[in-house]
C-alpha cells in the first residue's frame, strides 16, 4: 500500500487541502452572510410568519378559557343550549376581556365563521358589568363587610404580598394566597384576575376596589359545592355565615341575562361556534379559502352569497394568462425589431421601451384612466370618427378589460427586454441559411428563427405571469369589481377586515399554485430552456 | 403586553394633564390623520396654519387615511409601532375604536377649552360627544348629486333619494361608497321601508337580503368608491350622472368649481365627525397633541372652519359666529345641511348600532360586491 502523500508542514496532503478549502469556503459564506442575514430577517421569517398565521387560533382560548373548559363536555345534540355553569364562566370570562378590552377582536375572530356574533359580543360587553348584581347585594345585606375591598384582600391576599405592599413603594404585583385557592377555587381564581386587572389595567388596587359582580357568583357556586369552608386568619364568621346564608339566597340566572342582553347567546349556533373554533389551530381559514365551511357536522360548502375565493382564483389565472398571451403577442414584435435594427435606432427604442418602465406605476395607471373611460379620450375619438354612437360608448375601464389593457402595457418590458437579449443572441445567418436552401420567409421563421427564440418566450411568461398573479395596484384601480384578482382580496383582509389568518391563507394558496404551475412548466418546458440572455 | 400599554397611556394621561398646559417638553413632530380633499384642506386653513403660525417649531404632516384609520390602528396596535399622533374619524369609526381600547378615553372638560361665555365644553358640545374618546368638530351628512346636463333624463330632475335606483328615469351610471354605510339604508328607504324602521329592519337577515336585492338593481350600473374626491372627480367627468359624496365635497364642487351639478339633499344622512387621540402614545408627542387639540377645537376655530366648507360646527357657542365663506364671501348657511331647506327630509344615522353591526355588514357587503 502507497504511503500516504504529506505537505511540507507533516499533516498528510489530503487534510492540508481540506483545511485550505474549508478556510476558502468559509471566507466565500462570510462575505454572503450580510445578504443571507438580510433575506432572512426581513423575508423569510416574515413571511413564514404571516403564513402561520393562516392555521393559528389562539385567540378564544386565550380570550375566554374558563369558558372553552365548561364547553368541552357540552353537547348540542342533547342540550341545544349550555347550562348555568356555562354561562357563568363565560361572564366571568368576559368581565376580565371587557376589561382589558379585547372581547371584540375575538367577537371578529368568530364572526369570520358566524355572521352577527361580533355585535353580540360587543353589545354583551357593555351589559357583562351588571350581570349578578342582585347576588352581590344580597352578600352585602348580609354582611355589609362583603362590600368592603378590605375584606377581599384579607380573604385572598398572599400574607407575604400584604407585607410586601404595607413596606414598598408600588404596590407589588397580587399574590392569591394559596389557602383561599384550595377553600374557595373559583372565587381565587376569578379574584386573581380582578386583582391583577385593576393593578395593570386600571392602575387601581385591589385594596381599593370592590370586585366584579362574577367573583361575587363564583363566591355562591363555591359556597353552593362547600358551605364550610376554612380559610386561616379570615374574619370571624364572615365565610361561615355567608356559607349558611348562600343555599337561601335566590340564585343568580346568568343564562337570562345574556339571552337578554342578546338573543344570540340562546341559539345553538353560536355556542357551536365558539366550541367548533376553541382549539389552538385551525384548517378554517384554509377552508374558508376555497368556498368551504366547517360545521359541528363536518365541512360544507359556505353559503352561496359567501361563494367568491375559487371564482376570484380562477379568474386571477385565466386573467393572468390573458396578460401573459398579450403581452407575448404585442411584445415578439418589438423584440425582433430591436434585435435586428442597427444599434442606433436599436438604442432609440429600447429607450422607448424602458420609459414607461420607469414612470410610476400610479401614474400610468390614472393615465389609463384619463385614456379609458367613457367621457375618456379613446371614447371621444371613436365618438368624433364615427365608430361609436355617442349613447352607446365603450365601457374599458373599471371591469376585466380595463384590467387587461392597463397589466399588459405595465408587464410588457418584462417581456420584452428578455425576449430582445435572447434574439441579440440568434445569428442572422441562419435565417439567410434557410433561405438559401429553399424555404419560404414563414418557414424560415417558423422552423428556424422561432424554435431559437422560445427560451426568450419562457423567460417573459414566467416573469410576466407570476408579477400579474400577485398584482393588486392596477386591478384596484381600474378593475371595478369584475377585474380585480385574489390578491385585492388579500389585501383587502390585510389592510381593512384585518382577517390576516383568511389572507394568509390564501397567500398560502396562491404560493402553492404558482409553485405547482412552476413544476408543471419544468415537466413540460423544462426550465433549462429558459434564458434570460446570451 | 397591551396592559402595559394600557398602564402607560394612562400614566402619561395624567402627565399629560399637568404639564401640557404648564409647557413640559412637548414633541415636535406631529401627524395627523385626516379625509384628504377640501375637509383636510379647511381643517388646514382654519386649525393647523394658525397653530404653526403660534408654534413656528412644529412640524406637522397630513396623512389622508381616514377611510381606513380603524384598520391601520388595529394593525398599528399589533405591530405595536404608533406612527399617527391625531386621528379624524366618523362617530361609528370613534366608538369601535374606544370599545377596542384603541382610543385614549378623554376627560372632555379638562382638555377642552371652555366657550367664551364659560359654558363647559361638555355642554357646549352637548350630545355630540357620542363616546368618551371622541372629540366632535362638525356634523355634516352623505348626502347626493347630480350632473344637471344628462339629456338622456329628457329634462326630468331627480327630487328624491329613490331616484338613485330608477333606471328608467334617471339613466346612467352612479357612483355611491364601497361601504355598506348609509347605502344599505337608502336601499331600504327605497324598497318601502319607513325611516323609523330601517334599522330594526337591517338587524334581520331577511331585511339585509331586502337591502341587497334593492342594490342588486343598480350594481351593474355604479362605481364604487373608496375616497370622497374619486366620487366627485367621477361626477365632474361626467363618468357618473348621480351618486354620493359628503356634503362639503359637493359644495366645494358646485359653488368653488362650478360644475354642472346639482344638490339633492333628500334623505341626506347626518353624521358626525371628531378627532381621536390613539391610546400609547409616548408622553412628548401627547403632550404636543392635547396642545394641539385643545387650540383646534375651540369656539372661534370650529366656526372658522365653516368659512372654507359647508359643514356645522359640533359646538352650540360657535353656531352664531358662521358668517360667510373666506374667499366667496357667499352665506354658508343655506349650505349647511342643517339649513332647514335641506332637512326637511333627513335621515340620522345610528352609530351605535352601526358600532354593532360594522363588521357583520362589511363582511357581507364586500362578498356581495365581489360576487
């Protein structure tokens, strides 16, 4: 066996060229590593992000978990609506999101499922405060104590915390003291709540303020499962009396006072809803996304005045490759001019082909406009010539046409400019070749010229199709409302419903076609046959 | 995250209280959020240039996204990045916003200058203060026009709202808002239903269906806008014979521009409009902003503002001093959409209930329109 080859240091030759090649690649990362940082930091966690945001649904555990835990056993088919208990949680649930205001962002997150429930949770919210009222003026006519904020907090509060806050500055966050957790549960875990509320919410304390009218029923139910409970260095008698006192006291109907406040709250769907749509992931958004719904029977198609996500998909497609074909049509032209002029006037309409390139996007679009619409100048030609009777005007604007005309005129250079740079690359030989060996001008172009320019052709398509799939500016603005594509909509949740988990999703969607159409396009084409130049 | 947020805004609130007035360090860049057009504009003459005039430090920019500004500060309040310091919005938009905690709870007699007779700025502003956040600067109302010279109406004029969905009359294409406000009431008006009835009608989805298959009738026929001034560019282009627009745009539009276009002030809806201060805003720049507001929203200021577009001052003390517009030296008043030649048929919007059921109609508004 050959003896292994050493460098000069004495490490074999083999590692000596590793380490040369590691330091090299190495040196070759460090100085990509700013772009790498870059398009991961502002693109590829963004975007990844946004798109999980498509199946999250934290929010209504979150918002309301008291109620999502008495709901899991609930079931429709035998109860068409949920008990007390239920709608116990579910105000004390909603006194805290009242409070920190956010019951009408999950009010939103459920009425992307259920029409109406939005305004239920916000008219509720004004109402949560009152609710049980009676209950806790029936404590107080009992003991006048039950009224006083100082009465609570000797009941609930950690002693460490009552040491801590007679000694600091800023009254230290609320500790529950672990007795009153094991002697009354519900009442200590509602309290906590209200405790840490009024200190952050409000900046109040709890020392000062006399709990919500829910702590007061979760007292009853907890007196109501344990008339006797013991909490060390309570005041005397007050939980005992109260726990004498509770069986007598006329119990708190909270279940009215929500189908009061709002009739929704008695119909089965919307506890359907809130039960369907508790867990922490969802597929709703997905589904919404293609017209589909998700019931507590199993997925359905959405109503039909809901229809619009595969209608606006479709036509997103069919529209983009409309734009795509023109653009392919008006634009093969121009390249072969530019290609085969000499490169003075070559130079001249190149200019001219790329001036409008760098207008603003906006301006050319509202030039459309000017030029488009019916009072427009298009019009008024045609209306001057003849052509058209003044009464019977062409409508091209604010529909797909307009849509159409104004995406083609604004993709057009990015067909154009790899169309030129592949045809530069043709010889003009083997045009005068064919000829001379026969063929006619057509087949001369169509069997020799052509075949040399279709990588020019898949380079345009790919990059004019993908740039109209994804564009919103244009078909907002002259796209009325049979022009416009999925990703209005899209922008349309991002910006004004603010449902980004239904804009995610369909973001999501729209990525995966077009990476389907891709793989498609490389199956059929092949991707090595585009080109965008030499 | 929010609560600390929370706990901030309401600590600097009550900073704020103390040193705005007694000139703690205010900021001084300022953005306020605002409708664009001949509104921002006479906000601008009548309210910012003379503050700048007094304050030649500050700098102020105008940001024209009012029409979106609940969006943007929910989505601002996610991002947790506020970039808007005074925000222009309708009274529905400034009762969603203070239910969401996206808008700073004011204490309207303490940062609000009382009228020159002493009348408290609660009294003066009376029922206009619709929520605890909102601070009203006028009423006005969305009301319709039309292009005086359509000859294909064989000299007919429309005289009343249900013109809007007569085809047969009126011929021509409308433009009207791409929102279901006030759209959705007109087309029940239309369709029979009494002004008093209209929004217990709306609640049911049976009356929503009613409303849309009134709409169904002129969708084909109407561009839809998202901006005041598109509405009234597409009536001077003659793009549009008929539609609706804020009654100001329409008398900047008729009386400073004179197009050929004409009031109709049938079933115009009233609404109010006033600035919000958006909650977590850091202490300088709220400072700034009270200052602002404070100068902004008294007596002499809300009725200047009626010298460059036709809409009420929101303060009883500043109705006496509307006087006549600032270059045309025309009568504002029977601009006004108060003006009892143009009320006779009013109808007054219910923001409340419009609060409630925003979302529930957007949603189904922009399926309907998409469909």
């Amino acid at each position: 066996m050959a003896e292994q080859m050493m460098a000069a240091d004495g490490r074999t030759l083999k590692s000596s060229l590793n380490r040369a090649l590691r330091r090299q690649k190495l040196r070759a990362l460090l100085l990509i590593t700013p772009l790498l940082l870059f398009i991961l930091i502002t693109f590829v966690v963004p975007i990844g992000q946004m798109l999980f945001r498509s199946v999250e649904n934290q929010i209504v555990g979150d918002t309301i978990p008291r109620t999502v835990e008495a709901l899991a056993d609930w079931d429709a088919a035998t109860d068409p609506v949920p008990d007390e208990d239920v709608f116990r949680a579910f105000a004390a649930d909603m006194m805290v999101a009242v409070e920190e205001r956010v019951h009408t962002r999950l009010g939103s997150r459920l009425n992307y499922e259920t029409a109406g429930i939005s305004s239920q949770f916000r008219r509720s919210g004004r109402d949560v405060e009152d609710m049980g009222e009676d209950l806790t003026a029936q404590f107080t006519a009992l003991d006048p104590a039950w009224a006083d904020p100082a009465t609570w907090v000797a009941l609930m509060a950690d002693p460490d915390w009552i040491a801590d806050s007679a000694t600091a500055q800023t009254e230290p966050a609320f500790v529950v003291a672990d007795a009153a957790r094991d002697a009354l549960p519900r009442t200590a875990d509602i309290y906590a709540d209200f405790a840490r509320v009024t200190q952050v919410a409000n900046n109040d304390s709890p020392t000062e303020e006399q709990p919500w009218n829910v702590v007061y029923i979760a007292l009853y139910q907890d007196l109501i499962a344990n008339p006797a409970p013991q909490i060390a260095g309570a005041p005397d008698g007050l939980l005992g009396a109260a726990g004498a006192a509770a069986a007598g006291f006329v119990a708190p109907d909270i279940r009215a006072a929500f189908v009061d406040s709002d009739a929704g709250w008695g119909s089965t769907v919307t506890w359907q809803t809130i039960q369907t749509y508790s867990p922490a992931y969802t597929s709703s958004y997905f589904l919404n996304s293609i017209d589909l719904k998700q019931t507590p029977d199993g997925i359905e198609m959405a109503p039909e005045n809901q229809q619009i996500y595969v209608k606006l998909f479709i036509r997103t497609l069919i529209m983009s490759l409309t734009i795509m074909v023109s653009c392919i049509l008006l634009g093969y032209p121009v390249a072969w001019m530019l290609a085969n002029l000499p490169s003075r006037q070559a130079n001249l309409m190149l200019i001219l082909v790329l001036l409008p390139f760098w207008t603003s996007l906006l301006v050319r679009t509202s030039a459309w406009k000017v030029l488009l619409q019916q009072q427009g100048v298009i019009n008024d030609l045609l209306v001057w010539v003849g052509l058209v009777a003044d009464e019977s005007r062409l409508t091209m604007i604010n529909n797909s046409t307009g849509t159409i005309i104004a995406m083609t005129h604004i993709l057009l250079p990015f067909m154009i400019l790899p169309l030129y740079s592949v045809m530069k690359t043709i010889p003009p030989s083997y045009l005068r070749a064919a000829k001379s060996l026969g063929a006619t001008n057509w087949t001369a172009f169509w069997r020799v010229y052509f075949p040399q320019s279709v990588p020019g052709i898949g380079a345009g398509s790919i990059l004019v199709f993908i740039l109209s799939i994804g564009y919103y500016i244009t078909p907002e603005i002259v796209g009325g409302t049979s022009g416009i594509f999925i990703s209005n909509r899209i922008a349309y949740h991002i910006s004004s419903s603010l449902n980004w988990g239904l804009a995610a999703a369909l973001g999501t969607i729209l990525l995966a076609v077009v990476l389907a159409l891709y793989w498609a396009y490389d199956r059929i084409v092949g991707i090595d046959n585009v080109k965008l130049g030499g | 995250m929010k609560l600390t947020k929370a706990m901030m805004a309401t600590t600097a609130l009550t900073l704020a209280g103390t040193t705005a007035f007694a000139g703690g360090h205010m900021a001084n860049d300022m953005t306020i959020v605002s409708w664009g057009g001949a509104y921002q504009a006479s906000q601008d003459s009548a309210y910012l240039q003379p503050y700048l005039a007094a304050n030649p430090d500050v700098r102020a920019s105008w940001d024209e996204s009012s029409p979106e500004a609940v969006a943007k500060l929910r989505a601002m309040n996610e991002a947790g990045n506020l970039t808007w310091d005074l925000v222009d919005v309708v009274a529905a938009d400034g009762i969603r916003l203070c239910d969401e905690g996206l808008a700073m709870e004011i204490d309207h007699d303490a940062l609000l200058a009382a009228a020159p007779d002493g009348t408290s700025a609660t009294e003066d502003f009376g029922d206009l203060i619709v929520s605890d956040c909102f601070i009203p600067q006028i009423a006005y109302s969305t009301t319709n026009a039309y292009r005086t010279d359509v000859t294909a109406w064989n000299g007919a004029k429309p005289s009343e709202i249900c013109a809007l969905f007569d085809l047969e009359t009126f011929p021509g294409t409308r433009t009207l808002q791409r929102s279901p406000l006030d759209n959705l009431e007109w087309a029940l008006i239309c369709d029979g239903v009494p002004f008093a009835d209209v929004y217990d009608t709306l609640e049911t989805t049976e009356g929503q269906d009613r409303a849309f298959a009134k709409l169904d009738t002129i969708k084909d026929s109407t561009i839809w806008w998202t901006s005041a001034a598109e509405s009234i560019q597409s009536l001077a282009d003659g793009e549009a014979v008929m539609g609706s627009s804020y009654n100001g745009r329409f008398f900047s539009a008729i009386v400073e521009q004179n197009q050929p276009l004409e009031m109709l002030w049938d079933a115009q809806v009233y609404d109010l409009d006033g600035w919000i201060i958006p909650t977590g805003l850091p202490e300088d720049r709220l400072a700034r902003v009270l200052d602002f507001v404070f100068f902004a929203t008294d007596t002499q200021r809300l009725a200047d503002q009626s010298k460059f577009i036709s809409y009420g001052p929101a303060r009883a003390s500043s109705a006496p001093l509307v006087s006549t517009h600032a270059t045309l030296g025309i009568e504002m008043a029977p601009h006004m959409p108060t003006d009892p030649a143009n009320s006779s048929n009013a109808f007054v919007q219910n923001f409340m209930w419009w609060a409630d059921y925003r979302d529930d109609l957007d949603a189904r508004f922009q399926a309907w329109l998409a469909q």
